[in-house]
C-alpha cells in the first residue's frame, strides 16, 4: 500500500483514503501511529486549520425510550440509574443552553430520548430553537430526536435548526446484534430526510461494540455516500444494566487510528470526538485534536466527562483556536471565574449531594479497576437543580 504521506498528499488533493488504505491504518502497529497521525493531520490542518469547534448537549428527555439499542443506558429494560425525566420547559432548554455557550459552544445539540417525535414535539422543539436564536443570535442549533416523519424536517428547517443528528452507529452487516426494534435502513431514511430538507446532516458511529475493523470501514463509507457534513466518532460506554456492560475492546492507540482513517476517508467533514473520550481515548486526547477538529464540551447525556476546564485546557495547550472566540486563552479565564464564583456562591448545605440517588442507593462514580473505567452517571445540569458541567 502507499505510504500514509501518500495518502494524506492524495486526501489534500480531494482523493479520500480508500477502503483498503482505511483497513491498512486501523491495522497499522503502535510503531506507526505517530506517523499514522501526522498524515491524518495534515488533512485537519488544510480543511480547518487550528480550529476546534466546541458543541454542548442539552438532554431535553431523559431516559424511557422504546428501543433497544444494546449500548445505550436509555434503552428499553435499562437498569441504568440514570436520570429519567419529560420535556424540560423552554425557558430551561434555553437556560442550559446558554450554560455551553458560555464555555465557548458555537453548536447547541438538542436532544431527546425516544423513537421518534410526534409533531407535537416537533412544534416544541421548533418554539426552543426560535427562543434560543432570539437571545443568542450567532449560535447553531442542531437536533436530535430520532426517526423522522414526512414534514417533520422541513419544519424543523424553517424553526431556524440548523443541523440534525441521527447517528448510523455501526455498519449495516453488525446492525442486527446492537438492536431489534429498527434498522439500518430505517437510520439511513432519516439522515436522508434530514439532508432533503436542507438540514446539515450530523451522523457517525459508536466504535467498541465488538464490530470488526472492516465494519468500521463499512460504516465510514456510508457515512461519506450520505455526504455526512459532522460525523461524531463515539466510543463505547458500557454502562452498567445494559446488554454490553463490561465491554473493553478499545486502546488509545486504537481509538486514534479509527478517528484516523475517518479524516482521511472523509477528508472535509467535520470529525468530533464524542461519547466516551476520556475513558478510552485518556491521555491521548490532546493528540486527538490533531486528528478531529471538534468536541462535545463537558457532559454527555447520561454520564459525566471531563471537567470543561480540562477540556479549554487542552484546546489552549495544543495552541488551537475555538470557533467563535476571540482567544481561547481568555475564553477559559472567563470560565474558571464563573465556576469559582458559583462554587463560592453554594452554601455547604446547598451543594450537589453525591452521596445517593433518589431510590437510597450510593450513586455511581468514575472509578478504575485494572485500567478500566467505569462511567459516572451525570447528575448535574438538565433534568436537576445543580449547575452543569461547562
């Protein structure tokens, strides 16, 4: 095969990493990776120069969804002790939103639990987005709330969302063993709605789910047929009280050369690390941004990451910029006097109690075992009275 500086000259010069090339950088030894991510690096650097976009989730509804995705602590029979509520208000939505702008989110992802909306939901979402973009002009709203019906899209559209993600999360020959209530198909249809309708279309894949590396490459080009614009790479979070809890498959150095071959297959499309990042990825994050070009900040839907801090810290200390700030240095001072003074503000008796869920039971916490990692369930931000991670 060529040599990875090949391929990157080819990938700056619009001919993507073929399959075989992907195959041969996910099978590429620890020897390789540094020059593995240089290639990769070169194509970040041509399409986005140092710039990091910065996203922030906002869970609108948590937990109680019908389908049973094998992965996620939402699905159908979790005994994940997450946390489980209905429709946030508007005016919360926008709150917690505002929250991730603050730390520097240029993109606001609007989340809800469930198989699809009704157009009820749509409507809610849509009266969000409108409320949001009036208090904060600048910002992106992308949208992610399941499988679409005709219309729905095109509503979403003129509600001013920019974008919707509808992740593939793996390829269509491993569909079958993470889900039986829908299918590969189905997933497809709904990117492609979205697409239609003028939206961006936001969708990648969970990797660590036992799929095989040629299921990776499976999954990344369909991705590029679907001309995916942001394609959000997450590593498997085996939450306790789901069907892959227990499931370690992944290395940082592994972690870095999926993201790898997606930038190189998918030389243009904005790459994210997502879900799961700090307990796969760890150190090597900060190697990571060389590769991706955008990150979720602080939490997740149902579990904690990394203080945002540590997320601005890395940004700054790799010497990137962040979309739509002046100076990230100074982006992440305004950020460490606002948590500063909000820890100030919280009287001992009123901080977050991380002593116990609602049914009596300690609440879980990030812990290592062997160099495993066990996720801590979120219980700050939407969906609770404690201020969020960001």
């Amino acid at each position: 095969m060529p040599s990875f500086t090949t391929i990157a000259d080819r990938a700056c010069s619009g001919s993507p990493a073929t399959p075989d090339e992907a195959l041969a950088i996910l099978q590429s030894s620890d020897d390789d990776l540094l020059d593995v991510v240089a290639a990769a690096a070169r194509v970040r650097r041509l399409h986005f120069g140092d710039a990091v976009k910065v996203n922030y989730l906002v869970n609108l509804k948590s937990g109680l969804c019908p389908e049973d995705c094998g992965y996620c602590s939402q699905r159908l029979g979790s005994e994940s002790e997450i946390l489980k509520y209905s429709w946030l208000p508007g005016d919360e939505a926008r709150r917690q939103a505002e929250f991730g702008l603050a730390g520097g989110a240029s993109r606001v992802c609007l989340v809800a639990s469930g198989r699809g909306p009704s157009n009820r939901d749509v409507e809610r979402v849509a009266s969000m987005t409108e409320d949001i973009k009036a208090h904060n002009p600048d910002v992106e709203v992308c949208a992610c709330l399941g499988f679409l019906k005709g219309g729905q899209a095109e509503r979403l559209r003129s509600a001013g969302v920019d974008a919707y993600n509808h992740n593939l999360n793996t390829a269509e020959s491993n569909y079958a063993e993470i889900c039986s209530t829908h299918t590969f198909a189905d997933r497809v249809d709904t990117v492609e709605q979205a697409r239609d309708a003028g939206l961006s279309p936001c969708s990648g894949l969970i990797v660590g789910m036992g799929e095989s590396p040629e299921q990776i490459i499976e999954t990344i080009l369909e991705l590029r047929r679907l001309d995916a614009d942001s394609i959000p790479v997450n590593f498997l979070i085996p939450f306790e009280g789901t069907p892959l809890a227990g499931t370690h498959e992944l290395t940082p150095q592994h972690c870095l050369r999926i993201l790898c071959a997606v930038r190189l297959m998918c030389p243009d499309s904005e790459l994210r690390i997502a879900g799961g990042r700090e307990m796969h990825l760890r150190t090597l994050q900060p190697l990571a941004l060389h590769v991706a070009n955008s990150l979720f900040l602080g939490d997740y839907l149902t579990s904690e990451g990394q203080d945002a801090e540590a997320d601005l810290d890395m940004i700054v200390d790799g010497g990137f910029s962040i979309v739509g700030a002046d100076s990230a240095a100074e982006l992440r001072e305004r950020v460490r006097a606002a948590k500063a003074a909000r820890t100030a503000a919280l009287l001992p008796e009123a901080a977050p109690a991380a002593a116990s869920l609602p049914c009596g039971k300690p609440a879980p916490a990030a812990t290592a075992t062997g160099g495993i990692v066990v996720p801590t369930i979120r219980r700050r931000g939407a969906g609770t009275a404690a201020a969020p991670n960001a």
